[in-house]
C-alpha cells in the first residue's frame, strides 16, 4: 500500500513543481541575468556588467516609487483587512447556511470580470463630473479630487483584494469551535468583546494571511496607478513600464523587478513567521 501511495505522490507533486521551474523559476533566473546585461544602441547586448544596477538604485526617482508604493500597498493592506472583518464576522455568524452561499458566491464573482474593465468603472464615479461629486453637489459642496490621485489608487486596490481578504478570513472563522463564543456569551462577554479576545486571537493567521495577499496584490498592480492614480507619483510597476519604453532599458526594468520580487518574498516569510508563531 505505501508503494501504491509513493507512486501516486510523486505525479501529483511533479506536476505544479514542473509548471513553477518552466514558468516561475526559469524565468526568473532569466531576469537576473539580464539584469546585468547592457543595451548599445537600443539593443540588448549580452555581457556582464553592474551598471544597471548602479543606475537604478542610485537614482532619486527609483527610491521615491519604492517608498510610495509601500506605503500605499501597506494602508490599502491593513484598510482591506480592517474593512473585511466585520463583514466576515457577519456572513460566519449572522447568516444562514444559504445566506453564507449566496454571500460567497457574490465575493467570488468579481474574479470571472476582467479587472481592468472595474478599474475604468470606477472613473465614472471618482471623475470632477463623476456620479460622487454629482451626489455632493446639491449639498453644496465643491467638486472633489479623486480621480488621478493617491486616493483613487487605493480605491482600484481594495477593489483588486477586498474580496479575497473577505474570503480568507471566512474561512478562518469557520474553523473557530462555536463552544467558544458561546462560553463567551454564557460569560456576559458582548459582542466586541467576544470579537477582540474570542474571535481575532483565534484566526490570527487566516488575518496575517488575508493582509499579505492585500499587500502582495497591490504592491504588484499598475492597473490603478495607471487608470486610477494618474501615474503622477509613479508605482514600482509602473516604474518597470516606464523604463521599458525609455531606450528598450530591460536590464534597468530587470533591476526594479528583482527589487519588487525580494521584498515581496522577504514580507512574505515575514509574515507567514509571524503568523504561524508558535504553532506546529
């Protein structure tokens, strides 16, 4: 029976390990080569050299995306799992079985539409002339900015992860032994006690891992920077398109790519520590 089962693992395992060397690892060892290579006369040119390097990360501009797109990423992460917490305590604890269905299904349906295509909805509101301002302006009050700002950005943000932060920590909570919150109810513990001292402490991973997918998709993302934000105070992302486009520079895109992939593993094993701590 164990051979059976060593034959049947390996297949299984072999596969998503085949498919992350041919389309993850291959290429990402690629872009490190490259990344040392030179462009001559708009042409890659196949040498070694640090001057990509040096270029890059000593130039303001390069520092000044890197800075902006952590700390938008690390507000839209916390706001994103800030947001989605009542909202899954909700659907876990206040809905009925076929209520929770409906309710999961509607958080999974944004991922069937084309992200870019919500993106652009999103400028009918926030434009001068938008559906929002249009609502303030009986009210008296002046047309507000949002449309190509920082604030625009972080709205197409929680728009790319809200729901996957809502679904994770569904998830987590549905794990929780019911006997617990109803020891904390037979304790005279209300509501937001119940909440801060039952129910986050018992889905402290599933609230670490909720918030890494929200900064990880976002620090990632050029849709909103771009169709959103305005590209004024540009993204690493949108840092990669721009230097592409300037003298065919792939080893310098290469450079901030490299840069954006190591920090997104680093935040990652980070948080998984964090969230994992402890437990077996």
């Amino acid at each position: 029976m164990s051979i059976q089962k060593e034959k049947l693992r390996w297949p299984l395992i072999g596969a998503p390990l085949l498919w992350q060397l041919v389309f993850f690892a291959l290429p990402l060892v690629f872009l490190v080569v490259i990344s040392f290579w030179s462009v001559k006369n708009f042409q890659l040119t196949a040498d070694f050299t640090f001057k990509s390097w040096a270029t890059m990360l000593s130039r303001d501009t390069f520092w000044s995306a890197y800075t902006y797109t952590w700390v938008l990423s690390l507000t839209t992460a916390f706001t994103a799992t800030l947001f989605a917490l009542p909202a899954a305590y909700s659907i876990t604890f206040h809905l009925s079985n076929r209520l929770q269905t409906v309710a999961i299904m509607l958080l999974v349906i944004p991922f069937f539409t084309c992200y870019l295509v919500r993106a652009y909805a999103w400028q009918i509101f926030l434009s001068d002339n938008g559906i929002i301002n249009a609502l303030l302006a009986p009210l008296g009050f002046a047309p507000l900015q949002m449309l190509n700002t920082s604030f625009g950005s972080w709205v197409g943000y929680l728009t790319l992860c809200m729901p996957l932060v809502v679904l994770i920590q569904v998830m987590g909570m549905v794990q929780i032994d019911r006997s617990l919150i109803e020891a904390a109810r037979n304790l005279s513990a209300g509501p937001w006690r119940t909440l801060f001292e039952v129910v986050i402490p018992s889905i402290k991973a599933s609230l670490v891992v909720a918030w890494l997918f929200a900064f990880i998709l976002a620090f990632g993302d050029f849709v909103s920077p771009t169709y959103l934000g305005g590209g004024a105070s540009p993204t690493l992302s949108n840092l990669i398109i721009d230097t592409v486009k300037s003298g065919q520079q792939w080893p310098r895109a290469a450079v901030v790519a490299i840069t954006m992939i190591a920090t997104l593993v680093a935040t990652s094993l980070l948080a998984t520590a964090y969230a994992y701590k402890g437990e077996k």
